[in-house]
C-alpha cells in the first residue's frame, strides 16, 4: 500500500473535525486497488453513496487532495517500488501502475518527482 495512503489514514484530527469523512476511506481503497486499475469517479462516489460532485468536493476537503491526485501519487509510489527491480522494463512499470501509455508514465513521474524514471532507477540502483 503506497506511503500516502498510509498518510490519509492517519489524520485523525481532519477525521475528528469532520466524523462523516469516515464514510469516505473506502473510496481510499477502491480508488487504488488495485493500482492498475482506472475506477471513473462516479464509480467511485457511488462506492460511498454521494454524487461524483459532491464526493470530489468532499474528499478534497476531508484530505486536503484531490481523488485524482491522489490516484496518481499512488500509481508513482507503485511505480517507484517497481523500478527499484532492474528486470522490470520501462514498458512494464508504466503498465502494471495503470498508465496506458509509457509517454503519459515518463511524463507523471517527472512532474512528480523531477526526474525521468530512467533516472530515478539509476539513483536508488546504484
């Protein structure tokens, strides 16, 4: 399970201030299980019961991120598990994390985290 997951899980004080926010950790799960996975958003709202509108609204509110990049800081944080293994080609990593294509992958990974894959491998590698 990616670290920002952990990390929204464990925010008591934003859970206690708002007690309904409990009704969206499942989203939480739904959204990045697996990662590979593309739920849309109204799949996802109607997984808690609110309209894709107001279930964005809220989330963002409760976690102080939105589902999007949420679903996309854990699709990086899978990849980078994934790159840590030499064996995994480029190709595979952008696939197993739910990137439709390996462009789209390279360019989330370096907005993300300011390098290339490529280069993000060859650090933790070394």
């Amino acid at each position: 399970r990616p670290a920002v997951v952990d990390w929204l899980r464990l925010r008591p004080g934003d859970l206690a201030a708002d007690p309904d926010s409990h009704r969206l950790v499942p989203a939480i799960d739904f959204m990045i299980n697996p990662v590979s996975a593309q739920p849309d958003l109204p799949k996802i709202a109607a997984s808690v019961k609110l309209s894709p509108f107001h279930f964005h609204r809220r989330f963002a509110e409760s976690f102080g991120i939105t589902p999007k990049n949420l679903r996309v800081a854990a699709q990086i944080a899978f990849a980078q598990k994934l790159l840590t293994d030499p064996n995994v080609k480029l190709i595979d990593v952008a696939r197993l994390a739910g990137f439709a294509h390996q462009s789209h992958f390279t360019s989330r990974f370096k907005q993300r985290t300011g390098m290339t894959p490529t280069r993000w491998r060859s650090l933790m590698t070394e």
